[in-house]
C-alpha cells in the first residue's frame, strides 16, 4: 500500500526507499532580528512639519505639474495622458481648498500650455505618422479628454490668453511660495 508524501514520517524504511525521488520540506521557522527594530539616528531627530490643506493639496498639484511638463519635453504622450489623469484627480481631490480659494493661476496655465501642445502635435501630420502606435492613440485619447476637460474653464482659459502671466509670476504662487518660505524659516529658528 503506497502512503501519501505527507505521511512518510510515520513509514518504515522499505517504503520509503520505493520513492527515492521525494525529498521531505523542511522548513525553519522564521527568525525575528533586531536590526528591523532599530531606528537610525536620522529618524529620532526629524520633525514633523504641519502643514495646512491648502499647502498639500496645490504641492500635489504643482508636482502633477512637473512631471506633467518632464513628460512634454520628451514627447512621450502616453505618460502625458497618465500624468493629466492624475492631476484631474489630484484636482478633485483639491475641490474643497479651490471652491474656498480660486482656481489657481498655474493650473489654468498648465492647462492652457497642454492644450496648445496637444494642438501642435495633432496639426503635426508628419510628426504624428511617425509617433509609435500608442503613442498615437494617448495622443488622440488627450486630445479628446482634454477638449472635454477644458470646458469647465473655458472661461478661466480665455481670460488667461488675453492676458498670459510667465512662469512664477501669479500673486498665489508668490504668496504660497513666500508663506512656505517663511514657515520653513521659522521652524528652523525653533531648532535653534
């Protein structure tokens, strides 16, 4: 009678030498070291920064913003089409601090900047042709999900183009941009 491989411990020698091919598991039991429950001096001595709801969620969007703008400069639409789907949720996930606040000036710019590079490469027939397939097909999926996109700030748009503000230069960003700067001052002066 031939036993299962599970019960080969209790057998006797003769059965065991039939299946000479199986080899018992052996397991060891786990180790717990306490090297995983050190901390590094690095951590002990950080602090933890507060910082309001406004703060995070425009940092959410202008990081949105830069790899949104990396992706462009390399042409690669696919992760352009990614990027502008994450900054719609990073968007909506702001929708509160923007209902109170306004909508920011770098977002309506990044918008527009997108727009027209997504016109530019779309009238580029030449250039598309020798885009790779899924490449093309971000650009036309882009295309229409930004032409959808847009339609809530076509107002915000227009008025941006009439009147375009350089990089930098909107009152939120040099506020929010001096407000952090002053924060991460004086924190650093509470350390000292």
């Amino acid at each position: 009678m031939a036993e299962s491989k599970f019960f080969a411990a209790g057998s006797s020698e003769s059965e065991s030498s039939d299946s000479g091919d199986e080899q018992p598991a052996v397991s060891k039991p786990a180790t717990i070291t306490t090297k995983s429950f050190m901390f590094s001096d690095d951590e002990e001595e950080t602090k933890r920064v507060v910082r309001s709801q406004k703060d995070k969620r425009f940092e959410e969007l202008t990081n949105s913003i830069k790899q949104l703008k990396n992706h462009k400069k390399i042409k690669d639409i696919s992760k352009v089409l990614t990027e502008f789907e994450n900054l719609g949720k990073a968007f909506s996930k702001a929708k509160a601090v923007v209902d109170k606040e306004g909508i920011p000036q770098f977002y309506i710019r990044s918008l527009t900047e997108l727009e027209d590079f997504v016109k530019e490469n779309w009238e580029d027939t030449e250039g598309r042709k020798k885009l790779s397939k899924v490449n093309a097909r971000a650009l036309a999926t882009l295309r229409q999900k930004l032409r959808k996109y847009n339609k809530d700030f076509e107002e915000d748009i227009l008025k941006y183009r009439e009147n375009p503000v350089p990089s930098g230069e909107s009152d939120q960003e040099e506020s929010g941009a001096l407000i952090f700067k002053k924060r991460c001052f004086y924190l650093f002066l509470a350390f000292f």
